[in-house]
C-alpha cells in the first residue's frame, strides 16, 4: 500500500466495517497502527469523518411512514425555515435545493396521523408560501454511502 492513497483505502475500510478495530485496518491496509491512528485523526479533524453512527432501520422501530415534503418559502425566510426544519426530530434529512421548491425535508413518521400532525405544525409557518407532500410507497435504497475511487486502480 501507497501513502498517497492511505486516506481514501482508510475511508473505504470503515465504509465497509465502521466498527473496525485500528489493529484490524492496520491489517487490512498492511501500514501501521500508529499511520492508522494518525490518518484517522487527520480524517476526523479535517471534517471528513464527522462521527460514527449505527445505520438505524426505522421501519423495524415503528416509524413506518416516510414523506417527501417540498417548499416554497419566502426568500428572506430561508434560513429561519430550514432550521426550524431541523428542530422536528422527525425530520431526517433537509435540504435548500434549486428548481421548483425551496426545500425538501424528508420525515419519518410512526403512521399517517403522526405524519399529518407533523406536516401540519411544519405548515402553519407563514412565510411557507407553497408545499407539497409525497408519501413513500417503497424505499427502494436509503442511508447508502459509495466506496471512494482510488487513483490507479481500477
């Protein structure tokens, strides 16, 4: 293994085992347990590695009802918005996007009347101009994160 793509094959182990052991990457990686510790130390102080979180599978808890809710806010209003978006907690996801809506935030709720009690407190904010609410039928893939390209292999 080459230093130079160290961080990129450290990234792709822990994709694949975010629970591994440094001594087991070190292996993995045939460098060092220090060089992993010092990678991964670089990796998380830089902001590439925010935390490490367990995958949750929501519908196994309950939460079987999933929406795409989309806005169309006032402009100056945007910022306000999204992070009283964040502050429902049933709110997984939210993103400012381009195109027809402001905003999308994507909920997981635990039926329809927890959804529509939800929406409905998200809705009564008055610079929400516009909304739009889909409800998943099927989650074909969700949570997945991507194995990173390394230089020269392939």
């Amino acid at each position: 293994m080459t230093y130079e793509n160290l961080d990129t094959e450290l990234v792709n182990a822990l994709l694949g085992d975010g629970r591994a052991s440094l001594r087991s990457l070190a292996d993995e990686l045939d460098v060092s347990v220090t060089t992993v510790s010092n990678h991964l130390n670089d990796l998380e102080a830089s902001g590439v590695i925010r935390g490490y979180a367990p995958v949750v599978d929501y519908d196994a808890l309950g939460y079987d009802v999933t929406a795409v809710v989309q806005l169309n806010v006032d402009g100056g209003a945007l910022p306000g918005i999204t992070d009283r978006l964040r502050e429902h907690e049933q709110m997984i996801s939210v993103y400012e996007v381009t195109g027809e809506y402001d905003v999308v935030a994507i909920g997981k709720f635990t039926d329809t009347d927890d959804m529509n009690d939800e929406i409905k407190a998200v809705l009564n904010d008055p610079d929400i101009l516009e909304s739009n609410t889909s409800v998943v039928l099927n989650a074909v893939t969700e949570h997945e994160q991507f194995e990173l390209p390394v230089p020269g292999e392939g």
